[in-house]
C-alpha cells in the first residue's frame, strides 16, 4: 500500500483528504469534549477523595 501511494501521488493526496475529513468528525479529535469529560472524571475523584472513599474505576 505505501509503495502504491508513493508512486501515485494523485491517490495519497485524495487519501490524505479524506483522512483529514475524517479527523474532523470525530469524537476522538474533540478536544473541548474531551477536556469536559475529564474534569468530570477529575471532579469525581475529587469528590471520593473528600468522602472518604478509596480509589475505584470511573466512567464518563
């Protein structure tokens, strides 16, 4: 597949494109969501801390 693209360039343009597109839209690049759920995360952890309770898996 690399040498593919190296040889045409054409096509790794087009993919770079729709890689870019992609990357975009999705929920992994959000970055302002992301930084929400973690300081909900963090807020949580916070709040056992203060009650007293131990460590514990957390879910978003």
């Amino acid at each position: 597949m690399a040498v593919g693209y190296y040889k045409d360039r054409a096509a790794l343009k087009a993919r770079r494109r729709k890689v870019e597109a992609k990357t975009l839209s999705r929920g992994l690049f959000d970055l302002q969501r992301y930084t929400r759920i973690l300081k909900a995360l963090f807020a949580q952890m916070a709040k056992r801390h203060r009650d007293g309770l131990p460590p514990d898996h957390l879910f978003a």
